[in-house]
C-alpha cells in the first residue's frame, strides 16, 4: 500500500505538468504585450502560440 500514494502523485503531476506550463506561458505572453515592444511583441506571440499549437498538435493526434 505504501506505492499507491507515490503512483498517485506522480499521476497528478503527469496530468498538471501542461496546463501549468501552458497557463504559465499565456500569462508571460499577456503581460509582455502588455509591457513592451519590440522584443516583448515577439515574446508574447511566441508565449501565446503555445496553447495554439498544443491544441493543434492534440487534434491531430487524435485523428491518427
């Protein structure tokens, strides 16, 4: 019983590691668009690509 608790939280990381990391980069990419230009515009459209491309990526994997 001692392994259910480890497989558990590993699982959860699993399942929150993207969202997190996803939701981390939105919110870099609204502030630097916020805050900046120049550079902060190239940074935000890169941040806020990610979610795009990720859900682009996960319909295409669905598909095959």
């Amino acid at each position: 019983m001692t392994n259910k608790p480890n497989s558990r939280a590993r699982s959860l990381r699993a399942v929150f590691a993207a969202p997190l990391v996803m939701c981390v980069l939105s919110l870099i990419g609204l502030v630097s668009a916020l805050a900046g230009d120049g550079l902060a515009d190239w940074l935000s459209w890169a941040a806020l690509a990610v979610p795009v491309l990720a859900v682009a990526w996960a319909m295409r994997r669905r598909r095959v």
